[in-house]
C-alpha cells in the first residue's frame, strides 16, 4: 500500500442507466479526511473522528462536497461541479447511494488480522504453543 495518495486519481461510478457519471477522489488524503472531520466539527457533530450518529446525514453530505470531483451525462450538462450544485444534488437519486458507498468503500480503514486466527498450517498467530494431548 503506498504511503502518499495520489491527490489527482479519480474514479468515475456510472448510474444504473449508464446515463449519469460522477467522479469521486480515489481516496481521501490526510487534508480531505480532515476537512470532512472539520466539517462535521463546524456543524456541531462531534469532534475528530467522533461523530455523533445524529449527524450522520451531515456526514454524508460533508464526504459528498469533499470527494465529488467530477460529473458528466444529460443532467448535468452546462452545470459546473462545485459545493453549491454538490449541496443542491437530490440524496433519494440512487446514484448518490453508489457514489457515498463507493466513498465508504474506498476509505474504510484496513482490516486487522485477527491475532487468535488459524493459519493454513493450523497454528495461531498468537504465538501460543500448540497443546499436547494427555
């Protein structure tokens, strides 16, 4: 896994129709990720990672305005891709479902292996010593 994003890579998710076509930063970097958070933060909805579920609608919007990048197809011809045409989106349109799950997706945290889990050989990642039968 690199260790800079790259701030240009975007990723285009396509409506069902194939008509629509929104851009979405490949994945936030350190700026963006604490934007979002500053935003929440600036709407009283917690502080730093800790958003309150309240707000979570707010959250949404906030990683919409900061990982929209782009936009193309009939209904958004002559429109420019800024925060108030992002903020004037309709958040029922199933395109922005694929556009805030695609963002989850591609910022979720990495999963950590599981330190009790088994490994093809049958021992643990533990360290344990296997135990011998009596």
């Amino acid at each position: 896994m690199p260790m800079f994003v790259d701030t240009n890579a975007k990723v285009p998710v396509i409506s069902d129709d194939g008509r629509h076509t929104i851009f979405i930063r490949a994945k936030m970097s350190a700026k963006v990720r604490a934007a979002v958070q500053d935003e929440m933060t600036a709407r009283g909805f917690g502080t730093g990672e800790n958003v309150e579920v309240r707000g979570i609608g707010s959250y949404r919007l906030a990683l919409l305005l900061h990982n929209i990048v782009g936009w193309e197809g009939p209904e958004f011809a002559g429109i420019p891709c800024n925060r108030e045409n992002i903020m004037r989106l309709d958040l029922d349109e199933p395109l922005l479902d694929k556009v805030a799950e695609e963002i989850g997706k591609r910022n979720a945290p990495p999963e950590s292996p599981d330190p009790n889990a088994a490994t093809p050989t049958g021992s643990t990642d533990a360290g344990s010593a296997p135990s011998k039968g009596r």
